[in-house]
C-alpha cells in the first residue's frame, strides 16, 4: 500500500493547465499547436481527474480524445 502512494509521488506531473486561459494540456500528446513555452500562469495535475476538479477545458490538440 504505501510503496503504491511512494511511487505515485516520485511521478512527474503528466498534464499541465494554462490557468489565465484556463485550459489543460497532456504534456505525453503535446503538438506545436499547443504553444507550452508559452504558458506564464500554470498549474500541474498528476490526473485529469484533478483537472477535471478545477472545471479546466481540454485542449483541442493534445486531449481531443476527452471530448
């Protein structure tokens, strides 16, 4: 049980949200269209999940499948 919370913490955040525009991106499906270097105000989220929580839109490039 706890070596599953450990490991869970030793992950890097895998979605990334642009919080003045309040969208989340899939930092594994990022596109050149997405624009990350360009991001000022963010949050990280280990799940969409918590993403999810905050009311965020989905990226129409990198989680198009969320839709």
């Amino acid at each position: 049980m706890f070596t599953f919370i450990l490991g869970e913490l030793d992950q890097k955040p895998r979605y990334l949200a642009n919080m003045r525009t309040r969208e989340v991106h899939d930092l594994q499906k990022v596109t050149g269209r997405c624009h990350i270097d360009r991001i000022k105000m963010k949050q990280e989220f280990r799940s969409l999940d918590a993403a999810r929580l905050e009311q965020l839109d989905f990226c129409a490039h990198c989680l198009k499948s969320e839709y």
